[in-house]
C-alpha cells in the first residue's frame, strides 16, 4: 500500500535525515516508527503525503508513484495528526471536523451526521460538544477532535506524528486506547510517530525502529523484545518505564449505573496514572477488553496502594504491561 524503495532525503544543508530507506507498510496495518529524536522520523511520514519532496529514490501509494496523483486528491485521502494539533479557534467543533469533507461537497446534513459519528466515536457527545469552539475544550479533548478530523473524509491512510506526546499520561493513556479501539473498527492503513517505545509496543501491529535515516529493525513488538537486532534496540527497549503497577480488580466496586466515570483506566494501571486520577476524581472507571467492568473508589484504591506497600512491592512481579 505504501512503498519506500531507497528513499533518500537530504536537506538543503546537506544533512541526510533519511538514507536508502526500504519500507513496505501493508494495506490496513499501523506501523510505528520509533527512534530517538532526528533519527527521520518526522521527514519519513511527510515523504508520505509530500509534504517535504524526496530526494531520490521511488515512493509507492497502492502501486502508483505518490508523484503522480494531484496533490489535493493525495492530501484529502490521508489523514494527518500533529502533536499540537491546529484547530480553527473561531470555528465550532463541528466545523472543525467536516473541513474536509466540506471541501469535498458533501451536503449540509451528511457533514452534521458525519460529525457526531465521529464525536460519538471518541466519547464525545455531539450534543454537548459540537457546537463549542476549540478553546471550551481541554487539551485532551482537542486532541482527540483532531484525530477524528483526520478520519473525517474516511481516507485510505492516516498519519500521525507524535499525537498524543504532549499531553498529561492520564489523557494519553485514554487516547491511546481509543486509537486501539479505532484500529480495530476501522483498519485504517496507519503510520504512526512516536520516540515512546512504551507506546510503540502498545499500538503496533510492526515497529520500524530508526536510527540516523535507516532502519535497524523492524519487527512485531513481541519480536522486538524477544530479538532484539543490536545493542541499540536493547538500549531503546530498556528506555521502558518499569514503573509500579496495580490491578484495579482487587478494589473494584460494580459500575455505578447512574454516574458514568469521569475518567476510565485500564485494570491493570501504573500507579503514578492512578494517584494523578485520583488527585482529580472520587472514583475512577475500571476498563477491560474494551468495556467498563467496575469503579474503584478513592478510599478503596488507597487501601489496595497500602497492602501493597505493606508487601514491600507492587503487585505484578516487575514485569510491564
Ligand atoms: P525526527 O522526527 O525523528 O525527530 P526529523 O525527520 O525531524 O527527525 O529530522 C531528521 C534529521 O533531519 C535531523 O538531523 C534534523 O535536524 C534534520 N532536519 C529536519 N528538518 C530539516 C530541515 N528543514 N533542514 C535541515 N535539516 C533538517
Ligand atoms: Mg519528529
């Protein structure tokens, strides 16, 4: 679906950000491409939707140099998700989203259905949330608009660089599981950013893991681990946060029926993401494979953090995730 033959991209100054890269990314696969900050990263993906020109070398999109489509058609079938990402601040949210879709005629009603879906898609209710400007949400929720908006126009391909880098671990994590809920509803094609191995390994379905312009590894995220090519795979692996984790089920309540949680964490959850929830909310939502299963109060997460401590360790033998 996309293709990379000996792709070379050398800047004005002479610097070579990418060298002879060959990279295949499947039709319907995420791919994560991970490295230290200026390994290429960044110049790789904009390669992509030509937003920096290559240097030699061929790139393929489904078979046909990505040189001869017209750039608005390129452009409109590939989404595209920035860290901070830019949302018009004088338009509503609604509008924000159909930009595209707007662009392409589509009529008045389909763009509104078009919007909520995809509010809807990432917890966001459109009643509440179409009609508000940019600034009357927080980061996360803007960031989570702007993930939507790439998908608004329903293309082949979305590309995102770093989307979820800086905001705080709690919305991270939330934006970070509906993406791996969006993958599997929607198998977009998908190149996705980050210098987070712990974020590589949890999205992937392959990691490309650069350095200096060319590729040292690119494998399955278990694979990765388990084989590690060198000694700088090792030493990027190792960058793992291997933080105290908990499993929420040993202090969960039933969901509360009529209060939905303000914020949801995965049962099995590192403890620095719990307490900064818990700073925030009473109670927190417990999520497994995708579904609410129960609430954690304040008082009852506490007494699991301290039998813990009284067992001098956490709760998962050391091992992550
Ligand atoms: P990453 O996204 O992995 O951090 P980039 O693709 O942004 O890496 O950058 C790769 C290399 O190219 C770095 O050495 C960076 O300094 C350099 N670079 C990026 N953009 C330019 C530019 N416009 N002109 C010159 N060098 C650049
Ligand atoms: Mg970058």
């Amino acid at each position: 679906m996309i293709r990379f033959e000996q792709i070379t991209k050398q800047y004005p100054d002479g610097t070579v950000a990418v060298d002879h890269l060959d990279l295949e990314v499947q039709k319907g696969e995420f791919l994560v491409l991970a490295g230290p900050s200026g390994c290429g990263k960044t110049t790789t993906l904009k390669m992509i939707n030509r937003l920096i020109p290559t240097s030699s070398g061929s790139l393929y999109i489904d078979g046909k140099p990505a040189v001869d489509y017209p750039l608005d058609q390129l452009r409109w079938n590939i989404g595209y998700v920035l860290q901070q990402i830019a949302l018009f601040p004088h338009m509503t949210i609604e509008e924000n989203i159909t930009v595209v879709p707007e662009m392409k005629g589509w009529p008045k009603e389909k763009l509104k259905a078009r919007a909520a879906e995809l509010l809807r898609m990432v917890g966001l209710d459109p009643d509440i949330y179409a009609a508000r400007k940019p600034s009357e949400l927080s980061g996360g929720q803007q960031q989570r608009v702007g993930v939507v908006r790439a998908l608004a126009a329903d293309p082949d391909i979305l590309l995102m660089d770093e989307p979820f880098s800086a905001l705080d671990p709690v919305s991270r994590e939330k934006l970070q599981d509906d993406l791996l809920r969006l993958k599997e509803e929607l198998g977009k094609t998908t190149v996705f950013v980050t210098h987070d191995m712990d974020e590589a390994l949890k999205l992937a379905d392959r990691i490309c893991l650069m350095r200096e312009g060319k590729v040292v590894q690119l494998s399955t995220p278990e694979d990765l681990l388990l084989n590690p090519a060198d000694d700088f795979v090792r030493s990027f692996i190792g960058k793992r946060k291997e933080e105290p984790a908990v499993d929420l089920r040993a202090a969960m309540e039933k969901p509360d029926a009529e209060n939905e949680p303000a914020v949801v964490l995965p049962a099995f959850v590192e403890v620095r993401i719990l307490l900064n929830a818990l700073a925030e909310h009473d109670s927190v939502g417990v999520e497994s494979a995708g579904k609410i299963v129960g609430r954690v109060s304040r008082g009852a997460a506490f007494r699991l953090l301290a039998r813990m401590a009284g067992k001098g360790g956490t709760d998962d033998g050391g091992t992550h995730g």
